[in-house]
C-alpha cells in the first residue's frame, strides 16, 4: 500500500500589516515625545522625594556646573506665535541693547548670528564674546561650552550686585527674558517658570549667589531640579 503524502503548508507569514502597524507606532512616538535638550555640561542633581514636573513650555532653565559655571536654557510655546527660536531671539537682542547701555565697549550682532543664537538650547558665556562664539561652527561652539576651549570664557558673570541700575549679566539675561512675552512674564510670576538645575557637588556659595540674583530681582518663586531619591538613598 503506497504512502500517503501529505501536504505541505506554506510557513510564509506576511508581515506587511506588522510592519505598517510599527511604522505607525515610531511616527506617533516621534511627533508627541519630548526630546531631551543637549546641554554643556553634565550635573547630577540631588535626591528629593519631590514629584512636581517642570513645564515643558515658557521656562528657562538656570543649570549651574559642578565648577560654577552657569547657563541658561529658554523654551517658549509650542505655537508660532512664541516659538522657542523667536523669544530667543527677542532675549538676545534685549539684553544687548541693556548690556551696551553701561559698557562703553558696544556689542553689535548681525541678523544671522541672532538667528543662529535663536537656534542655541542652552547658552552660557560674556557677553562681549558672543558676536565671536557666532561666528563658530558648530563643532566648535559644542567645544567651546564644553570646556575644551581653554582660550574662551565660559559660564554667565554672576556677583552679588543688588544696583539694578547697573545690573551684572546674570540680571540682563533674566530681565530680558522676564520682558520677553507676557507668557513667560506669567510663568515666572506664578514660580513655574524658572527652573534651577545644579550638580550635588556644586559648591554651595556659587548656588546661593544664583538666588540671591533671583531675589534681587524680585522673582522669588522657582524650582530646584532634582532627582527621585530612591530607597536606597
């Protein structure tokens, strides 16, 4: 009696259904995940058991190095209206019109390196050095604020100057942001529009110097970034 042969079945899977369904899936992530935003130095904040979150929009960051140095981060709205790269622009151009108004030394910029500012999501140097850091690449901006650069100057001038008539840089910088937009202006009102980020390590005075700064200039509520302690912390 002969053999009966049974049929093989094909073991083809389509997988054009999955493959659609997992392009769908990384363009959703894509269009509604918040980036991180690269920043010139690397902190590790403290532990807090705080779970407040920072907004995502009309905020400036204050990040503070574990050697001091400080930066700033500016996020507008998500609209056009004020975009990030048009209220960067408009603090740029502020604050140098206020830093020229007491240096005799005047700072000119020309259009395309306030739009190459505008594009910057930290910044963090004099600002009598900016028209030159511009003119950089990129590359070497991203060395510049990294420290890699030991001819160039960075970290925001901060003192303990409480004559708003003459205001050190850390004060231009805030102020023109707080006159930026009525967006951020109620923001940093309301004590959600600064946030304060520095490293566990940094020393304490150069901290306390920052909110004193923010103090003299009346915006007395802020957040401190920080990590979620952990049970083992």
């Amino acid at each position: 009696m002969g053999k009966v042969k049974i049929k093989r079945k094909s073991t083809l899977i389509d997988m054009t259904a999955m493959s659609d369904v997992t392009v769908l899936l990384l363009t959703f992530f894509m269009l509604t995940s918040t980036f991180l935003q690269k920043e010139p130095v690397t902190v590790i904040t403290p532990a807090s058991v705080s779970e407040l979150k920072v907004p995502i929009n009309n905020v400036t960051t204050v990040l503070v190095s574990p050697k001091g140095e400080i930066f700033l981060g500016v996020l507008g709205d998500a609209d056009s209206t004020y975009s990030s790269e048009k209220v960067r622009a408009d603090i740029l151009q502020n604050a140098v019109t206020e830093y020229n108004k007491n240096h005799s030394k005047k700072v000119q910029l020309t259009q395309e390196q306030v739009n190459k500012f505008a594009k910057m999501n930290m910044f963090g140097m004099p600002i009598a050095q900016l028209p030159a850091f511009l003119d950089e690449s990129q590359v070497h901006q991203d060395e510049i604020m990294q420290g890699k650069r030991p001819e160039w100057k960075i970290g925001i001038p901060v003192d303990g100057n409480q004559d708003l008539a003459n205001p050190n840089e850390f004060q231009i910088w805030m102020r023109a942001i707080y006159n930026s937009n009525d967006n951020m202006e109620k923001t940093i009102k309301s004590g959600e529009g600064i946030a304060v980020k520095a490293d566990a390590d940094t020393p304490y005075d150069i901290v306390h110097t920052v909110l004193d700064n923010l103090q003299t200039l009346k915006m007395n509520k802020f957040s401190l970034l920080t990590a979620l302690k952990t049970e083992n912390d």
